[in-house]
C-alpha cells in the first residue's frame, strides 16, 4: 500500500528563496540585486539571510533607480554573470522597459548571436490589494508582445522554486511573475533537488466539459468556480499554463479536443492580451473541436480601482468565471 | 461544380483511412444521408454517408486502399449537373445554397454529424438564435442508439448456428499456402499498442478460483424469469456488474498510472474485449460499459449486446471504444481453463476469465461435485501490489460467492 511520508510544506516567498540559495551555492555567477533586497532582507522577505550567507557583493541593494541597474545587469550578464533583478514590483518596472525590452530581449539577436543574456527579472505582478492603478501592473499581456525574451508565472510553491531555478539556469532573460497576494500561501516543496521545466502547462483539476485556462494567482479562482460549477453538474478541466513563453499550447488543445468548450482567465486587460492570443491560438488549431467561441474573463477595461469593492468587482473573480463557463457550454 | 468526397477525419488521432467497400457504383444517384463506403480507420470500421444529392460520377480510391485524410475519393455531379453544362445559358444556380446557410452549427457539432451520419437539416439546434450545438447531435445519437437497443432485445432470440467450415480432408486448402499479408489498421494499432503495454507496465499476476454454483443458479432462474421479454444474462454481464462494484473498495484499480501521479478516475467505465469476426479482417475491440458500477444486470446485458453485435457488424464509434477505466477479457465461451491478458492502457488491471467447470471440488470437507471458474488479474505494479491484489480478488470473491447482493 502507500508509503505515508510526511510532506515538507513551506511558504511560496520561502520557495523562491530557496531556489535562489541553492543556485547562488552552485554557481558563483548568479547574485541577486535589487531595492532593498540586502539589509532590509527584502521589501517581502523573499531574500531573507541571504545578504548573510552570501555577502553583500553577491547581494546588493540599489538606489530607487530601475533603469540604471537594470541596464547595469544587463550589461553583467552579456559580460558572463548570471543576475537576478528584484524589481518591488513589476509596476516599477515600466521605468526600465528600454533596457530590459529594448536590450535585454534584443541582444542575441543584435549582435548576431556574440552576446546572450542570461538574466532573471523578477517580482510582484497584479493587484497587490488597494494598491491603485498606477501600483497595480499586470505585465504579462504587455511584455509577452515582444520576442526573445520568456515568460513564467508559478501558481504554487513547488512551481515558484522549481520554476525559478529553471528560469535562472535559462541562457536568455526571462521575465519572472511572482503575485504579491501568494507570498505567504503554503505548499509541499521537497527537499530533493528538482526543476519544473518551461513549456509544460499542468492540470490542475480534471473535468469534462469545459476547459479552463489561466496564470498565476486567477488559478485560485478558477478552482474555486469549478467546485462551484461541479455542484451544478458541469465539471471543468483547469490548466495551469505555468509559463507565457514559451506556451504549452498543445495540453491547451488537447484537453479543448475533449471538452469542446474554453474559457481563458487571464488577469490583464483584455485588449491584445495573453488571453486574446491564446483564443486565437486554439480557435486556428482545433476550430471543429469547438461547441463555442472561446470566452475570456479578464480585468475590467479601466485603471485599477483603489476602492477595495471597485477592485474585487474588476479582477477576474469566482463569479465571473463561472457565468463565462456556463456562457461557453450553453448554460447560461 | 461536382461535389468532392474526402476521406473525413473520423477520430482525433486518425490520419489514415482504408476504403474496405463501396455502397456505391458509378452512375448510382444517391441522396444525403445514404451509405457510400465502409471505411477502416485506426481505432475502428465506420459508415461514410453522403452529405449531398446527386449522381456518382468518380470512385477515384478503390476497395482496400489506404489514404491521407482529406484525400479525395470519390466525386458527385449535383442534379442536373450534366444537364448545365451541356446548356450555358442558363444562370439560375446559386439559390439553393442561399437557402441552406440559414442553419447555424457549432464546428464540434458539425464534424459530430459527420461522424455519426446525422442530418442537420432534421436537427433542431437549442443554442442562441437556434444554432445547433454538440448536446443536439449527441441527443439524436442518444435516441438513436436506443431504440436500436431497444429493437434487439425485444426481437426474438436467434439460433445459434455453428459456422465453422469444414476443410475437406484433400487437396491442398488456400490456408496451407506461404503467403505475406500486410497489416491491417487495427492489426498495427493492436501491435504498437501492446507492445508499448508489455513493454512499459511492469506486469504481473494473480489468479483465484471461484465457486460458481450459486451464480450460475442464480442465472438460470432470472434468464427463466426474464425469457419472455427477451432478454438473457451471460456470466460475462455478471461479472462486469462484480467487478465494477468491487472498485468502491479498492479504488486504486479504477486508476491510471500518470509517471509522477496516479490518477484516480471518477467513472467506473469497464471494457470488455469483443473479437471481431474473421470476414471483417479479424483483431478485437474493448467496447466500453459506462458507469458499470450504476448499472442494472439487466442495462449491462444489453448494453453489452448491443456492443458486440455492433462490433461484428458494423464497427464501434469513438464513443463506444474510449475512456475505459478497468478491462475485462472472457474467453470462458470457448472452454479455455484459464490464461493471462495484457493491460489495455491506460488501464491498471485487467481480469482474463475462464470457463466455469464442472469438477470435483471439496465443500465443507466433503468431495462433490462443482462448478469452478478461475480468473487472472494482470496488474500494473507501479499503482496495485501484490496485497491489494488479493484484496480485489477477495471482495469479487464474495460478490460472485454471493450473487443476491448484485440485484441491488
């Protein structure tokens, strides 16, 4: 029969933490740079001890300056270092988009290959919680325009690790989505070594008769709706996609084969958005598996409320996904 | 314009398929909805009927030749078509399509259609402004599939003939000659598939015999009751009813292996193996038995009926070959005493039954005289060991011991 073992749960920020230690060990390449990253043991305590274990030439804190170290790492990491850059928040990030867009993602291909940038920025993406429009970025749709540059989003705390240790061993930038509001959620993350790899979506829940997409913290919701949904005898498959770029869209596609219907949850805008482009993509590949149209739920198209009721009622929320799920499979 | 034929796409994972006859001659009118061609395709044999009216003016693919899907195959001159050409001037052609486009169909339900032979122009479609939707079709196959059920049991039981030909005892016999035949599709998929099985699932088994007197009572006296409305249980139908019920307690045999899972699935779906006729190219399907463990002997006896015949007959649909969870493989009809299956994927077991025989048995400490059936689980190692094993056999044990507790 089965072997009870007792399962190591730990915090997500605990997890990210963890990867990052373990690759700094292994690699003296890789250091970790950032606004209060070092003595303040980081504005979220991602990088707790770390400025301890490792020193403050391998843990650095930053003025208030994104664009200045962003480029500074980018030049670092075409120079053979392996950064990794907290931005507080992705928000923050909008200041250093030249470099971290225009240079960062561009550099393998403008210098003919010379120059690759292995570099990982990462931090908080989406609605921290009353944070206003200006605080409360979600990137994801605007930077997973450009090419050369990946993309991952983890849900849970074996994905942040196993995740991070990926993107931070990955030869190119890649562009780390962490949510502030899953810092302090817990998981099993084992003490082996391990790496989750890019490029393969999991699912989550199994179900038959709609599947469901999304990223990030809209997972919650979505596994909430589908208990939901359940009860009402309409079961969905939820996919998580873990990584934007690259996009398992083939599990996407293959589970749509079975359900005939697809709603993506995606918590940017909806105009020319992550979910915009998976819509299309499943609607190009596997049109006669379709019963509907693929429907989206997204953020409201307005800058973020302040107001904590306007807020709730503008994330994608438990609500929405379900009226979009029974809208999908023609039980609205 | 005349009207092509392609090889349609009849299951996901189809991408070849054989013409194994044609319906049809050239020069035959042929309406929508009639039979064009029996086609092989990988999982199964499946009817192509015509979308279209009008005459057959090309059977470009002939009788046993195998082709990318999308190929086209034959070639339909609409009504009248002939006619057009010959007369130019006459511009009238267009209106019949105009009217046509009023139906709205959602994609899933259209290739459904398809694949089911169902008229859309007889569907009346529930989604928004009438668009006909995958529930629809689904419902007309439901009904359809019924009342052929229904007609089988309800017709009077067919003697069973014996039909083994007799060789003549001289003469060299066609069977005696060297010959290569190429595989069949189902032949290919019957061996890519078990070698993959054998190959990759760490197998093993376990075998128990089981005391069948009280059963086969048992079904003497309900097949008397039940004689005058046609319908008569077989073993097998009892013992997918065992097997699917044994699942509640030991749930790890209605489970997949996932390489860092194991997944346990809700529905008690239980296959069983139907081997297929000679003269339709021999092999052998799983038909499917959906939600065995909430099925009456009775629904289960026809449902499995109706499998079988179909299966010989005209082949299974996707639908009635997949998302088995539990196999069961009975070869007690031939007499054989017992023998060991290999697990049908994703399956985690699969039972291989033999007949039950009559012999000398030892009851209560006394000789007698009894009827036995043995029957052999082969397991996946990776998600049921050698105790949960004995457990299974155990609880399918009691049941089939037991049988009174199969009518509730």
């Amino acid at each position: 029969m089965s072997v009870a073992t007792a399962q190591r749960v730990i915090e997500f920020r605990e997890a990210l933490r963890e990867a990052m230690i373990e690759e700094m060990r292994n690699d003296e390449r890789v250091f970790l740079i950032g606004e209060e990253v070092a003595q303040y043991n980081g504005a979220y305590k991602v990088s707790k001890g770390m400025l301890d274990e490792f020193g403050s030439r391998r843990v650095i804190d930053t003025p208030i300056s994104e664009s200045g170290f962003s480029g500074m790492c980018i030049g670092s990491a075409m120079r053979g270092l392996r950064p990794i850059v907290e931005f507080m928040s992705w928000s923050f990030s909008l200041v250093a988009a030249d470099p971290i867009l225009n240079n960062a993602a561009k550099m393998l291909y403008m210098s003919g290959g010379q120059f690759g940038c292995p570099i990982v920025f990462r931090g908080n993406d989406g609605a921290g919680g009353q944070l206003a429009s200006t605080h409360s970025w979600c990137v994801e749709s605007l930077y997973a325009n450009v090419p050369g540059l990946k993309m991952a989003i983890p849900y849970d705390p074996y994905d942040a690790k196993g995740l991070l240790k990926t993107a931070i061993r990955d030869d190119n930038p890649v562009f780390f989505l962490e949510s502030e509001r899953l810092l302090s959620t817990t998981g099993h993350v084992p003490e082996e070594e391990y790496t989750v790899p890019f490029g393969q979506a999991l699912i989550r829940s199994e179900g038959t008769d709609c599947t469901l997409i999304s990223f990030g913290r809209p997972l919650h919701f979505c596994l909430e709706a589908s208990e939901e949904l359940a009860k009402e005898g309409i079961y969905c498959e939820v996919i998580d996609g873990r990584t934007i770029r690259p996009l398992d869209i083939d599990t996407m596609v293959h589970s749509v084969r079975k359900t005939n219907a697809c709603v993506v949850v995606d918590q940017s805008w909806s105009f020319a958005s992550v979910g915009s482009e998976i819509a299309s993509q499943i609607h190009a590949i596997c049109f006669d598996d379709l019963d509907n149209y693929v429907h989206r739920v997204h953020s409201d198209d307005v800058p973020t409320p302040y107001s904590h009721n306007l807020e709730q009622a503008y994330l994608p929320n438990t609500r929405k996904i379900c009226e979009a799920v029974r809208a999908a499979t023609y039980n609205a | 314009m005349p009207i092509e034929i392609t090889m349609p796409r009849l299951s996901d994972t189809m991408e070849v398929g054989t013409i194994l006859h044609w319906h049809v001659a050239v020069g035959d009118s042929v309406s929508s909805g009639d039979l064009l061609a029996d086609i092989e395709t990988d999982k199964a044999t499946m009817e192509l009927q015509s979308f279209d009216d009008g005459q057959v003016s090309q059977l470009i693919v002939s009788e046993g030749n195998q082709v990318d899907v999308g190929t086209v195959i034959a070639t339909l001159l609409e009504d009248g078509e002939a006619k057009v050409e010959e007369v130019p001037e006459a511009p009238t052609p267009t209106i019949q399509k105009v009217v046509e486009t009023g139906h709205r169909v959602s994609p899933v339900a259209r290739r459904l259609a398809e694949v089911y032979g169902v008229d859309l122009q007889t569907v009346q479609g529930s989604g928004p402004s009438g668009r006909i939707i995958k529930r629809d079709i689904l419902q007309v196959v439901d009904t359809v599939s019924e009342t052929t059920a229904a007609a089988k049991t309800t017709s009077a039981p067919t003697p069973v003939v014996p039909s083994t030909p007799i060789q003549p005892l001289v003469s060299a016999s066609p069977w005696q000659e060297e010959r290569t035949v190429p595989l069949s599709n189902m032949r290919q998929i019957i061996a890519k598939r078990l070698v993959e099985s054998k190959q990759t699932i760490p197998h093993y088994q376990v075998t128990m015999s089981f005391d069948m007197d009280p059963l086969l009572e048992m079904r003497k006296t309900l097949n008397k009751q039940l004689a005058s409305v046609g319908i008569k249980l077989s073993v097998n139908d009892f013992l997918v009813r065992c097997c699917a019920l044994s699942m509640a307690t030991n749930p790890e045999f209605n489970a997949s292996f996932g390489g860092d899972s194991i997944h346990y699935h809700g529905p008690v779906n239980v296959g069983i193996a139907i081997a297929l006729p000679e003269e339709r190219g021999g092999g052998l399907v799983v038909g499917t038995i959906k939600h065995a463990d909430q099925k009456s002997l009775r629904t289960i006896s026809q449902e499995s009926q109706y499998l079988s015949k179909k299966a010989r007959e005209n082949g299974l649909s996707p639908d009635e070959i997949g998302d088995t969870t539990f196999t069961i493989s009975n070869l007690g009809m031939f007499g054989v005493d017992n023998f060991t299956a290999i697990i049908n994927p994703p399956n985690s077991a699969i039972l291989a039954v033999g007949a039950a025989i009559e012999k000398p048995v030892v009851r209560g400490g006394e000789l007698a005289v009894g009827n036995e059936m043995s029957a052999t689980l082969s397991l996946d190692h990776r998600v049921i060991d050698g105790a949960m094993a004995a457990i299974y056999l155990k609880t399918l044990k009691e049941l089939i011991e037991n049988p009174a507790s199969l009518l509730v």
